[in-house]
C-alpha cells in the first residue's frame, strides 16, 4: 500500500494490524519503504532476535537435550543448583513469613 493511500487509513491500519501476524508494508514510488505492525509482534521479534544472539545452536541444543533425556542422562534442580555451587537450606515459609493471605502459597523447602 503506499504512503499516500496509508495516510488516509492510518487509524484502520492501526486497528488492523493488533490482529496477530497482521502487518503493512507501506510503498514510496512503488517500492517497499516501511512496515506497519502491532508494538506487540514488534517487540516479539525483538525478543526472538535476542534469543537467536544468545543462543546461535538453540535448535541443536534442544535435540542434544532431548536425546540426553531419553537416555536417563538427567539430574535433578537440587544437584543442578549443587553442581553450581549454590546451597540449599530447609526453610519452614509458614514460620518465617507474617500473615495468612488466602492468595499466599505455602511452601516448605
């Protein structure tokens, strides 16, 4: 759609494009100049791009993790968190923590 016509649906486009994979791609002369779609699904692509950066093999990791789960290579949070050097201590949450909120969960560790 071009520019021109976009401007005169700006508020139509702004709707439309909050539904998901929904977007414009806005023309100057015929050619492709700028993309229209929700702050949502933006924000959304910047996310994966994070993830994408932070972890190029995610894909292969992922079957790598799954291959080790299926062949009992696992370990559980407790010895991840010692493994890593983090210790852990009993703590009793209903007696170290005021009050009794309905909404408050209760956990012993």
């Amino acid at each position: 759609m071009s520019i021109s016509e976009a401007r005169k649906k700006i508020f139509q486009i702004a709707d439309e494009v909050q539904k998901p994979n929904i977007h414009y791609t806005l023309t100057e002369k015929g050619r492709p100049k700028v993309v229209v779609m929700s702050a949502e699904e933006f924000e959304s692509w910047q996310e994966t791009l994070e993830v994408m950066k932070d972890f190029p093999d995610l894909a292969e990791d992922l079957k790598a993790a799954e291959e080790e789960y299926k062949r009992g290579e696992t370990i559980t949070f407790d010895e991840l968190l010692a493994k890593e050097g983090y210790a852990l201590q009993n703590i009793d949450f209903k007696k170290s923590r005021k009050g009794t909120g309905k909404n408050r969960k209760e956990v012993q560790v």
